[in-house]
C-alpha cells in the first residue's frame, strides 16, 4: 500500500465544497482544513503508483477551486502504538 500526503491550496471560498468532495474519492481517507501555507492536507493510501497519478492529478487537482497540489510519499509509519507494541513483544504480563 504506497500512502501519500497532499497538500492542497485551494480558493478561500471553495474550502469546505472542496473539502469534501475530496474527501468522497475512493482512496482518501482523511481530508482536513489547515492554517499556514496550505488550505486543505489530505491523506491518500493506494496500491499503485499509477493510481496516485490517477487520483491527485485526474481527481484532486480537478475539483473546483482547487490551485495547486503538493504530494509527499511516505516511506514508513511510525506511531506511539506501533512503539510500544515493538517493546511488548514476548513480553510477560
């Protein structure tokens, strides 16, 4: 599974509408509005790459009011649960 994340810009008045319909594509799981540089961040798992070329650039970068897209890949998912399961690892309780 290839997760990426995006960080879209988007008209200030297309938020929430864009938002949305970003968040209903089949890929996305998470799509939050932002301060800073960026207006929306969402987080994007695929199997393919050609499915990021199909999503981000076909989809995202479509929608209206969107202006601008930035996709990070991510490598690996470090969490607190992923840690501590690591260390509880033939652990006895």
């Amino acid at each position: 599974m290839i997760t990426a994340i995006v960080l879209i810009q988007v008209e200030a008045d297309a938020i929430p509408d864009a938002a949305q319909a970003i968040a209903d594509f089949d890929g996305v799981g998470e799509v939050y509005s932002c301060a800073g540089d960026v207006d929306l961040i969402a987080t994007v798992q695929v199997s393919a790459h050609e499915d990021l070329a199909e999503l981000i650039p076909g989809r995202i970068g479509k929608v209206a009011g969107v202006l601008n897209t930035v996709t990070h890949i991510a490598f690996r998912s470090y969490s607190r649960a992923d840690t501590e399961s690591a260390f509880s690892i033939g652990a006895e309780e």
